[in-house]
C-alpha cells in the first residue's frame, strides 16, 4: 500500500526525472561557447649545396735553364711565369728529384651547386696539410701559394696555407666551377737566407691532403 | 379504486431519498463551488536577446622570410629554405563577441607536419601578442595569427661541422591551421 510520503517521494522523483531529461534533450548545453576556423597553409622545401672536385693534377715548374736537369716524366705542361720547363708529374712525383727554385702545383676544378635563396657560405681551400712541415728541412721551408678563380670575376691569391672566399649562391653568382691552384715552392735558400749548399740532399718533400670546403654561414 | 397506502416501514425509506435529494440540490444549485478564489492579472515583461561568439575565416594570408621578405605563393614554391631561415605564415582573424559578460580566448594551434625536413625545423603558432582575452570592446578588430617555421642554423652536432648535408631538399607539408575562440570559464 503506497502512503502519502510515498507518493511524496515518488511525485520528487518524476520531477527530478523529467529536469534531468529536460536539460539534456534540449538543443543547449553546459559548455561555453566556442568558434573555430582553419585555414591552410603550404609547403616547404629545403635548399642544398654540394661540392665536387676533380681529380687533381700536379705540375712541376722548373726555373733551371732548359736542358740542364732531367724530369722522368716526360709529359709537358704549360709554364708558369718565370718557369722554364714543365712537367706533369701527377702519377710519378715521387720519381723527381726537386731542386731549389722549383715549384709544384697541384691543380684541381671544384663544382658548387646549390639551390637556397639565403644560400651564403665560404669557400675554403686548405693547404695546411698539403706539406707536412716536420717531414724535413725541405718540407719545413717550402712555401704555399693558393689561387682561387671562380665562375666569374678575377682570381684571388693569397700566400699561405688557407684562401676564404665568401660566395653567395643565393644571389646566382656562387654556384659553378672554380679552379684552385695551390703552388708549393722550394725556396733557393734555408729559411734566414743562408744557402742550402748539400742540405737538401735526399730531402723528402711530404705532401698530404688538400681540402676544399664550402662551409654555409 | 382504493388508493394503495404507504405503510410505515417504505414512509421512512422515502422520506430519506427525499432529504439526500433535496441536500444534492442545495449543493448544486445554490451557486458555490468547492474551490478557493482566484484572480490573475497580466504583466508585460521584456525580450532578452542572447550574446554573440563567433571568429571569421582567416583573411589577409601572407607569408614571408626574416631576410628576403615577403613570398607570393608562387615565390613560396621555388622558394629553398636554408639552414638559418626563418618563413613566417600570416593571417588576420577578426572576433565579434556580443555579451556584456562574455570573455574570449583567441588561440591557434597547429598539428605536426608531415614530411621529411620536418624532423629539423621548428614550427610554432600562435597569436600575435601572446594568447588573447578578449572582450566585448575587441569585437570587430582584427588579430594577427602566425605559424612561424624555423630551420636552425645548426641542430648541435659536431663544433664546426653544422649540418653537414642533413635536411637538403627535404620537404616540409604544413598542417593546417586551427583558430580557436572559446569563452573563458565563469568564475
């Protein structure tokens, strides 16, 4: 039998009951109000650079008058200036024999490409390591000279070990082939000028690795 | 023909139906209900109009490069980001919030992109000025919303060797941009 505190309860219960369903079936809800919109956007593609190089080639420059010393190799190369004789020794530089006042070039074209509209950076020739300088008395006084000749424009030359050259891709005057000439010299005399009589005799004249490297910035 | 009459047993019963009879009528004729009074007036009130949320669909879309400057669309696509670059996607949004008590917050997020260089650069969007709350007064004027993509100059490898050849014609595909205005919490 149901008493009147029952019914009570029960009437509650419906009206709580229909709240509930009022407020969850209508069109609104609990949340805030909140608008949205999307756009696209787009694509990125990255730049590049690569370096290449040729392989390199070495000449022997000789100052001494013509037909007054012997090359074992009998290849002919252009001459340089103030050279008298010239010789490719890019396979046999080992079987010369060096005598003061000549000069060993090595030749080499380096390639730059690159796509990149910001696309800046140096490039770099190093000849520090070209001759080891402990190797011997001949090696410690040779001198380097390095000449970089780009796509356009004039030759740079700088005496020493290393040639920085800023180029800039980006702006379409970076990128192409770039001849390096980096010239090791045998100097007439010891370093202080005093002569090197019998000293070079049997000297070895150590040559290692030439590096060329476009470095961005 | 004699008349039948009553005998005393059936006068009692007729004289009670009489009387219930006569209470119903009293009851119902004498013009009273059982109901309490009641009276209603009518009482004109007002129309309440609700607030307004709602963001336009980005306009004004621009791109640019810190060192280059601005990009058409078809510059964007010959367009070869390197190391150091930094492209900057533009849009303006403009908010109407109609509400005395309504306070917005103007947020852009963008998802990860997709594509190979997007494992080296840096992609971030957001509204210029920082997250805005707005109000009803910035209602009508337009925000500036970025996605700035950054390819760092160098990721941290090696001291002088910067990043080698990593990223070198890798593709970035940006996902698209979500500008969002939702009401701030009631306190």
């Amino acid at each position: 039998m149901t008493t009147r505190s029952g019914r009570r309860l029960l009437a509650a219960g419906a009206a709580v009951g229909l709240a509930v369903v009022l407020l969850t079936s209508g069109a609104g809800t609990l949340a805030g109000w909140h608008d949205e919109r999307s756009a696209a956007t787009g694509s990125i593609t990255a730049g590049s650079v690569e370096l290449t190089s040729s392989d390199a080639v070495l000449h022997l420059q000789s100052r001494q008058p013509v037909g007054a010393r012997t090359f074992a190799s009998s290849q002919t190369c252009a001459l340089a200036s103030g050279a008298t004789e010239c010789r490719v020794v890019t396979t046999g530089l080992a079987n010369e024999r060096l005598i003061p006042g000549d000069r060993v070039q090595i030749r080499l074209d380096v390639t730059l490409t690159g796509e990149g509209d910001n696309l800046a950076g140096d490039l770099t020739v190093d000849a520090g390591t070209v001759v080891v300088p402990g190797a011997s008395d001949l090696s410690a006084a040779a001198t380097t000279q390095i000449t970089l000749t780009p796509p356009q424009g004039s030759s740079t030359t700088v005496d020493g070990a290393e040639l920085v050259l800023p180029v800039d891709v980006g702006s379409g005057h970076g990128a192409g082939t770039y001849a390096v000439l980096v010239e090791v010299g045998l100097p007439t005399a010891r370093p202080g000028g005093a002569r090197w009589d019998t000293g070079l005799r049997a000297q070895l004249l150590d040559l290692d690795t030439l590096a060329v490297s476009f470095t961005q910035k | 023909m004699s008349e039948t009459q009553p005998t005393p047993a059936r006068n009692k019963a007729l004289r009670a139906g009489i009387a219930v009879a006569a209470g119903v009528a009293l009851l119902a004729g004498a013009g009273g209900t059982f109901a309490r009074w009641f009276d209603s007036e009518s009482v004109e009130t007002g129309d309440i109009v609700a607030g307004e949320l709602s963001l336009s669909s980005p306009t004004n879309i621009s791109w640019s490069e810190a060192t280059i400057g601005a990009l058409t669309t078809e510059e964007l696509a010959a367009y070869r980001m390197v190391p150091g670059d930094v492209v900057t996607y533009s849009a303006m949004v403009t908010p109407t919030i109609v509400g005395e008590n309504l306070v917005a917050t103007l947020t852009a997020e963008i998802p990860d992109a997709s594509g190979a260089l997007a494992d080296w650069v840096d992609v971030e969007a957001s509204v210029v000025g920082g997250d805005a709350t707005l109000r009803a007064a910035d209602s009508g004027t337009a925000v500036e919303v970025r996605v700035v993509i950054e390819l760092p100059f160098s990721t941290g490898g090696e001291p002088g060797s910067g990043n080698g050849t990593d990223a070198q014609t890798d593709e970035l595909n940006l996902a698209d941009l979500t500008i969002s205005l939702a009401q701030n919490d009631r306190p």
